[in-house]
C-alpha cells in the first residue's frame, strides 16, 4: 500500500493502480486493509483516471467491508452529486447524519447534499442542509456562503443580505461576499 500511495502522490496512476489490485488479491483476510485498498483505487480510478463507475464500484466493496467509514461514503456521495443524484448521495451519507464522528464531517456530508439539490434548482430544500453545514462549523466561510447563496436563488432576499453580512464579519473585505451583498443591496427597495 505504501508504494500505490507513493506511485499515486507521482501521478504514476495507472501503477498506482496496478499496486492496489495486487494488494487487494493478495489481502483478502485483513478486512480492514482490503477495504482501505478499494477505498483507495476507487478514489483513484474516480479522482485521477476519470473512470467514475469503476470507482464507485470500489468504493462500494470498501463500504460493504468497514460500513462506518467515513471516507468512502463521502466520495461515493460526491460520485452521485456529481451525476445529479442527491436522493443516492443523501442515502450514501445517511449514517454519517446519524452518528458522525466529527462536526467537521457532518458538515462536509450536509453541504455535499446541498449543493447536489442546489445544483438542480431546489434552493429551498438545499436550506437546511446549508444551515446545518454553518451551524457544524460556524467560521466556515465556504459553508455561510453556501447559504447564502441558496437562500437568494431561493428569493429570500433579506436572508441572503443577512447571511454575506454575517460573511464579512467573518472575512472582512471578502470580494465575492461584499460583490453579492452590493448587489442585493442595490435590488431591493
């Protein structure tokens, strides 16, 4: 594993590749280092070669072998945001939402299913994934933005000016923050 991971850092990809399916052939006893070595090549195959059904297929076996970790079912969710699919990204990070392990985790899983629906026009169900994003990590910019963003395209105007004002409390001179919140400004009566 530590060469894949060394061919990988690289970019010798297709090596990398090749390392971790001989690993995989040849660790079928050690549950955890299997599933460590799919959870790697589909991260891989999805990340570095763009074969994203192959990922998640390996991703897949890594999940059905240690179903608590937590990165696998965040790159499978990222795979199935990235077709349009929230309901399978969503149902991929339900155990996360349950019982995560961190806040920072939560909140990862909770704004990679809001912008999978924010994506798609669903501003207003994107919401409450976005609140629960800021409110795991209150100084996450990426995230208040993120809610920001959701409740404008969402027509709560005076919600959105509320959340980039909070944006530059915590990013003071913050363009695209101050660049949306001027705009707003400018747009309501």
């Amino acid at each position: 594993m530590v060469l894949a991971h060394a061919l990988a850092a690289q970019q010798a990809y297709t090596d990398a590749l090749a390392v971790y399916a001989d690993a995989i052939a040849r660790a079928p006893k050690d549950l955890k280092a299997l599933a460590q070595a799919y959870a790697d090549m589909g991260t891989l195959l999805h990340r570095h070669l763009g074969r994203p059904a192959e990922g998640a297929a390996a991703l897949e076996q890594a999940v059905a072998l240690q179903p608590k970790d937590e990165g696998p079912r965040l790159t499978l969710a990222a795979i199935s945001s990235e077709r349009g699919a929230c309901y399978e990204a969503e149902a991929w990070l339900a155990p996360l939402f349950d019982q995560p392990s961190s806040p920072a985790v939560h909140a990862q899983a909770s704004a990679l299913v809001g912008a999978c629906l924010l994506t798609q026009d669903r501003a207003q169900t994107a919401i409450p994934y976005f609140e629960r994003a800021a409110a795991d990590e209150p100084t996450s910019v990426p995230n208040w933005l993120l809610l920001a963003e959701a409740h404008r395209a969402a027509g709560q105007i005076q919600a959105a000016i509320d959340v980039f004002t909070h944006v530059l409390s915590l990013s003071p001179g913050h363009a695209d923050a101050a660049e949306a919140l001027d705009e707003l400004q400018r747009a309501t009566p």
